[in-house]
C-alpha cells in the first residue's frame, strides 16, 4: 500500500483582467486537482492545497497569474529573549 500524496499548501494570484471571474477561476483550479480552503475576492487570491506532483497543472489554468508555496510565519512568544 502506498502513502498518500504529500499536498502543498498554496497561493493562487489571478490576473488582473480574470478578477470579475474569480469563482470561475476558482472552479477551474478545482477540476485541476486545488482543494480550495479559500478565496479571497478582495485580493484576487485563492488559497488551498494540492498534491505536490501537481501543482504544475495550476498554472495552466486561464486566469492564473502566479502559483507560490505557502509559507508560515511564526512570532516568538512575548517572554521569549528574542523580539
């Protein structure tokens, strides 16, 4: 039995000119294997996870002006010696 496919959290941008479609955006970058966890119709943004091996496949989609890893950002707590 095999492991599941590790997924990467991703950021979607869509193209200026796309934003008024930003839904159907979204719809295409289902099909094109996104679990969308959000989109944010403010920024132009969708946010989401797919399999590693695929992200690829989201850059194809019409609309779609970039495709990054997501990244965490963490802050140390207040006590902590380095602010």
């Amino acid at each position: 039995m095999q492991p599941p496919p590790e997924r990467t959290d991703v950021l979607v941008s869509v193209n200026d000119e796309h934003l008024e479609r930003l839904g159907a955006v979204a719809e295409e970058l289902r099909s094109a294997g996104l679990k969308v966890n959000q989109v944010m119709d403010d920024l132009g943004v969708v946010t989401g996870s797919i399999d590693s091996a695929e992200m690829e496949r989201l850059s194809a989609v019409d609309g779609v002006a970039s495709v990054e890893r997501a990244r965490e950002v963490g802050i140390p707590p207040p006590d902590s010696p380095v602010q």
